[in-house]
C-alpha cells in the first residue's frame, strides 16, 4: 500500500510531501536527492522492500525535498541552508523531538549537518554512500543549463544511473521511468550542482550522535574510500562493511543492510528466553532495554546506567524512551514499580 501523504510547509513557504510507516523507534530517511518521489517510488519492488523492511521495527518517515516529487516543483534550490530547512519543516510536522536520521548519498552531507546542528534531536545517525566534500564524487562540473546539451547528458546520466541502482539488471526501464517522474533535467543538475559544493568536513568531529557508515566496498560506480574515510572522521563511528555490488541499498541484498540498521539501532527481534522473556503491552523488550530497565530498578541514575553498560547517557535515554511505551508506564517512578512488582529487579 501506498504511503498515506501529508504536507509541510518551510521557513521560506515551500510545500514538502511526506509520509510515516510502521511504528517503534522513530527514524527519519532523507531522500537520495534529486531522485525522490514518494509514489513512484513505492512501484520499485527493490526501493519499497528497503522501506517496508525498515518499517518493521521502526517508524520510518520519508519525504519528497524541494524541486522533486510530490513536493513544491517550482522551487529547485538545493544548496545545503534550503536542504536543512526542508529537514526542518519536516521534523516539526512530524512533532518528533528525538529520533534517528539517515541520508542516503548526496543527503549525507545534508544529515550529517543537522545532527551537528541539533545534538539534542539525532540520536543517531546512518549514512549510505556518503561523503563530506561533493568536490570528492562529482570531479567536475556539471553541464551548463543549454537546452541541448542539456539534454544529451540527461538521457546519459539516466542510463548510467539506472544501470547501477538496478544492480546490472537486464531491465533498467522501470527505473528510467523513476528518475523521470521524480525530477525535471534542469533540476536534477542544479540539485547535483549543488551537491558538487558540499562540504560538511569542518562538523564532522561535532557530530555527537552515534553513528554507522553503511558501505558495500564493492559496489560499482563509487569511490571505495569515501566510507571508511567518513567513519573515521566522526567521533565514535561504526562503519559496516556490507557484500555486493550495487551502490544503492534498493538493490542486491536489501536484507542485509536493514538487519545492520536493526542492529545499530538495537530494535532487532529479540530471542526468547527460558520464560519466553518480558513481554509488554505493546512488545518485547530486547535484550539491551531489559537491561537498562533491571539497572533503573536498582536506583541507578542514568550516567550510572550507562557507565555499567558502557554505552552513552543519550543510548541510555533512547533506550528508556523506546522501552516505555512497550511496558506502559510514562515515567522512571512507573517503570521502577513495573519491573519490581513483576520480579524482574
């Protein structure tokens, strides 16, 4: 089934679409910008397993940026300010106040500033195919807005792009058809343009959020060091080194890399124990929130908690506020009661 859109509205009056599935912890997908359009895209049997698998522990929200899909055509600007503002808008839609962010290639940079820019919101973070400098992926410009050539280097960059993100398929016209009702040639080169002049390397050592590099060092078509690099410039983060050849996580094994996001987010299901584990109201607790809860019972303030995990205060909070909703309880005094009077402290 087709996403349900709603709308938001920018600080400079754009018109966002946008879209939630699934419900748990709450992960919001920035687009592979210009190649976004939330409808079309769900006909893509690859791009629509990647969101659905996703959506089965998470609640995932997706959006069209500006100049692309279902969002304000009119209003092609893709410099980094006007791709923050769209992430704005649609955060306050949402009413989300902490959650996951992922940018998927030239969004990257895009997730990688607002995690900077908002500490108190991004949890964490997950990038697949990402750089810090587009001077790094698009070595020279891209072509004038002359209607000819203009033109043969669109049906150029469809064919090259719809080979890849298809995986080498024989068929790649499903695909073409996609990139087409996404965005307009002009706009799809002004939003690569624009990427061309990203360059988000002074934030990255303020990027606080724990963070995964998603990377298929393989894959066709990418530079093979741009991951590894990007992992080992922001404090802390993981990078996960995935098989395949496909640059794009709709193609080849779209299992693997939604299990390694699971994982990261520590939403993957939980084995059953001896006693069937705890179970909740609205879901099984997973191994790492069951801890967190015995820890709470015994009167461990939150840096406690985290310090006999070693994880961070910000994993701890998640956990707590993901584990909450499962048991029904709204606050530490309900949730110490719940785990007591159950045997579970």
């Amino acid at each position: 089934m087709t996403p349900s859109i709603r709308y938001a509205t920018t600080q400079d009056g754009v018109s966002i679409a946008l879209a939630t599935l699934g419900e748990g912890v709450p992960l919001l997908c920035l687009p592979p910008l210009p190649f976004s359009h939330i409808e079309a895209g769900w006909r893509l049997e690859g791009q629509r397993a990647w969101y659905e698998g996703l959506a089965r522990r998470l609640q995932v929200a997706l959006y069209d940026v500006r100049g692309t899909g279902l969002s304000d055509r009119a209003r092609a600007e893709f410099d980094l300010e006007a791709m923050l503002r769209d992430v704005e808008a649609v955060v306050a839609r949402l009413g989300w106040e902490r959650f996951a962010v992922c940018g998927l290639f030239n969004s990257a940079p895009v997730a990688i500033a607002y995690a900077a820019r908002h500490p108190e919101a991004v949890s964490d973070l997950l990038l697949w195919g990402g750089f810090a400098r587009g001077a790094d992926v698009y070595l020279m410009p891209m072509p004038a807005n002359a209607e000819a050539s203009l033109e043969g280097a669109w049906l150029v960059l469809l064919n090259s792009a719809a080979h890849l993100w298809s995986d080498g398929a024989r068929d790649a016209a499903p695909l073409g058809e996609f990139f087409r009702a996404a965005v307009e040639p002009a706009a799809a080169f002004a939003a690569f343009s624009a990427a061309r002049e990203y360059d988000v390397s002074a934030l990255l050592p303020r990027v606080a959020a724990r963070t995964l590099v998603l990377h298929r060092p393989h894959a066709r078509g990418q530079r093979a060091d741009l991951g590894p690099a990007l992992a080992a410039a922001i404090p802390g983060a993981e990078l996960a080194l995935l098989e395949g050849e496909a640059p794009s996580p709709f193609a080849g094994d779209v299992s693997a890399s939604v299990a390694a996001i699971e994982a990261f987010l520590e939403v993957a299901a939980a084995p059953r124990d001896g006693g069937g584990g705890l179970v909740a109201g609205e879901g099984r607790l997973t191994p790492r929130e069951a801890e967190v809860l015995r820890l709470l019972a015994r009167g461990m303030a939150n840096k406690e908690i985290a310090g006999a995990l070693d994880v961070s205060v910000h994993t701890v909070e998640r956990h707590l506020t993901n584990l909450y909703p499962k048991i029904g309880c709204r606050s530490r005094t309900e949730a110490t009661a719940y785990a007591i009077t159950r045997g579970f402290a």
